[in-house]
C-alpha cells in the first residue's frame, strides 16, 4: 500500500520512520517533508494547501493518510481525504477544535466537570487587562488559537501580565490566534505529557513523556516547541495512571462524543499533577513534538496496524505492546532559537550513530545536493537504553557525532526526571 504523511517536522520523521517498519506500506510519501527524511519520497505539497493533498491522493493511488500537524487538521485535511474515499488517522475538523480552540477545551472540561485550571475568557484587550489589575500571580496567558506551541505566557508579575496582553492582542504576535485570550490559574507539580490512541470508544495511553519547553538549561529563556524529552516520566505513576483514565482520560472521549465531535486519532493530554491531583494544562488533537520521538521508539506493536484500528473503530481488537526501558531526546537547535537564528549551514549526521540511537530531522533541505539547516529546531538525537540514566547519556554522547554551524542544546535534558528517580 502507499501512503501519505502530512507534515514536514522531527514529529513527522518519527512517524515515517516508525510506518516504515510495517511490511503491509509499499511507499511513503511525506508531503511536503524535508531534506532529511530518507525513508520517504518528500513531495512539494504544503501542509496547509489541501486541495493539492486531495489531488495528489487521487493521482498515486494512496491507500491511507495519516494527518499529523494540528493545522491541516484544524483546517479539515482528515475530511477532505475522508471525502474521496481515502482513510484517515487523525481527528476531524470538529474534533480538532479541541486544539484548535483553548475557549472551546476550557468550556469543554467546565460543562463536563473535567480537572483543570480556574480560568476566564475575553475578546477584549480592556477587560483583560482589567482583570488582570487584581489576578493573583503568577498567571497564565494563552492565546485562543494555534500558535505553533508557542501561544502560552506565564507571567510571574500583573506587569508581565498586561505586556503579554498587549503582545497577543494588539501586536497580534501571534495573529488572529490572539483575538481571545484565555488567562487562567497558575497550577504547581510536575507536568506530564501523555500521548493516546482513541478510536472515539477506547483510550489507549502511550508511554509517558516529560518535555522541557524553555530554551535555556535549568529551565530558564523563553518557551520553545520544546528542547527535549524524556519517557517514561517518573511522576507518573500507576496511581496517577489510574486516576487520569476515570477522571480525565475517559471523560474527555465521552464528552466529545456528547457533543458530536467524536474524537479519532492521537490526543494528546499535557497534565499538572498537583497536590489536589492531575489537572489538564492542554489537549492537543496529534502526536506532541518532540514527546512522539520518544514515545514512538518504545512502541513494539505494529504503528500502522493501530492506526487503522484507530480509523476503523477497532482499537479494542489491538494488543499494544511497549519495550521495558526508558528514551531521551536531545533536539538540537540553531542558536538563537526561538528568536532570530540563521541557517543554510551544512548539516553532516553520522552513518551509524552511537547506541543505535535515532536521528529525526525536523529542519533542513537539500541545496546543491548537500543537506543544510533549515529551521530553528534542526533535528532530535534519540537513544533507548534500560534505564533512564543510559538513555540520557546515550543521546548526549550520540549527538556529538552531529556537526552543524551554529548548533545549540541544552545540557540538562532528563535532569529533573533523572532527580525524581533517585529521591
């Protein structure tokens, strides 16, 4: 069978990487893909440009989709595929709203007495900001759409607050995604990120993930996509499990469902356990970046056989299995990022990496044959190992082997999980 896979990040490759294991794919078709992708044939279609996706669907006789960035979903690229007979993994429009809209989540967790942040909602810079003159701090600031996992702000001070108002609402840094704003409770505890299989009737969690957002070590600089992760996490436990599936998990499935956006695909929960219990900072409608390159490694069942049993509404049928051990990802950036970078600079990756680790290349092209850098995130060194400690030393010392002009990393990808382990 052929298939396509939209999207062109470090996310995508994990997942191509991973679908190329399966002996039922013929050809994978990353559209538009990057330069660094060799298991796949990267076709200059944009994520975004759905008719081109349908038309070229129509002219390779593709037998599957798998949609993974959230704005082709938000957009409808599940239903346009859908539509012409082509099976897709990934949520509908509908369902993507539950991304695609941080008013529509919250609302969505409040009606349906789903744990989450006390929260209020304005289309109004003036009530915002009014609002914020009397909010205990630290707040937190979210934009109401997509903003390329950029679009939270926490502010420690009301000052930092009204200065994060004006930056969303009226410098539009974030553009139409910032006509609402979300301004929320600040919540304590460790963060967790639990990526889901979900057919719309079942739920079946993946490994744990801890990512760490902030571009500078000892979480200090701005917020980024993400600078690494870490699976499983360690404040995971199986009480927390357990709890999250009843109250959370479960709940959510049923709520869309309730409101006739049943939900297929990858969803992602960003959690706080917090002293009263797991909260939901976040849903995410598609595998999280950089949480899928290390998640995905750990897999041992068969990617594609889940995701047309996630299309199919038979998910239940699949025994989805996991590898003991534990995996680190060190994404290594353009320095600068998430700021003003540069980048065309040669990008030489070893032929054979160090521990067997895996190489998922986010942001980079081909010019005049040579691959070069090609975006502020330019690609996650991943390692497997028994422990956590291995995997992190795994990836640290497989990525020396990477060389490229102006590479930076954090050097403390897994400390605190690494910290946690040890208490």
């Amino acid at each position: 069978m052929n298939i396509i896979v939209i999207g062109s990040g470090g996310r995508e490759h994990a997942i191509i990487k991973k679908l190329a294991e399966s002996r039922e794919i013929d050809k994978i078709y990353a559209l538009p893909g990057n330069g660094g992708m060799a298991e796949a044939e990267c076709v200059n279609v944009g994520a975004k440009d759905i008719p081109a996706i349908v038309e070229f669907a129509k002219t390779h006789d593709i037998g599957f989709a798998v949609v993974a960035p959230d704005d082709p979903l938000v957009l409808g690229c599940v239903d346009a595929l859908e539509e012409i007979g082509i099976p897709c993994f990934g949520p509908s429009a509908a369902a993507a709203q539950i991304e695609g809209s941080k008013v529509f989540s919250k609302n969505l967790m409040k009606k349906y007495g789903i744990p989450t942040a006390a929260y209020e909602v304005f289309d109004s810079i003036e009530a915002a900001r009014e609002y914020v003159k009397t909010a205990p701090t630290p707040i937190v600031v979210k934009a109401d759409g997509l903003a390329l996992g950029k679009g939270v702000l926490i502010c420690a001070t009301r000052e930092e607050a009204d200065a994060g108002l004006r930056e969303i609402m009226e410098d539009k840094m974030f553009g139409d995604s910032g006509n609402r704003v979300v301004i929320e409770e600040f919540l304590e505890g460790p963060e967790v990120s639990v990526l889901s299989f979900t057919d719309g009737k079942v739920v079946v969690p993946m490994i744990s993930s801890m990512d760490h957002k902030r571009a500078g070590d000892n979480d200090t600089g701005l917020n980024t996509g993400g600078m690494g992760t870490v699976a499983p996490n360690p404040y995971y436990t199986a009480d927390v499990a357990e709890r999250c599936m009843k109250e959370i998990f479960l709940p959510t499935i049923n709520a869309m469902n309730a409101e006739g956006r049943t939900f297929k695909g990858c969803l992602y929960f960003g959690l706080m356990i917090t002293k009263d219990g797991p909260k939901v900072i976040e849903y995410n409608c598609r595998f999280g970046d950089p949480e899928t390159q290390v998640v995905l490694p750990l897999l041992d069942t068969d990617l594609f056989t889940i995701m047309k049993a996630t299309q199919a509404g038979t998910l239940a049928d699949v025994d989805v299995k996991w590898k003991n051990g534990s995996a680190c990802c060190v994404i290594m950036a353009s320095d600068g990022y998430p700021k003003k970078y540069e980048s065309g600079f040669e990008l030489t990756l070893p032929e054979c990496p160090r521990h067997g680790a895996q190489i998922y290349v986010a942001g980079a092209k081909i010019k005049d044959g040579v691959l070069v850098t090609g975006g502020g995130r330019v690609l996650g060194v991943t390692a497997v190992a028994p422990t956590l400690k291995e995997a992190v030393a795994n990836a640290y010392e497989a990525a020396e082997d990477v060389k490229f002009a102006n590479a930076y990393k954090r050097n403390d990808i897994g400390a605190r999980a690494l910290a946690c382990v040890q208490e």
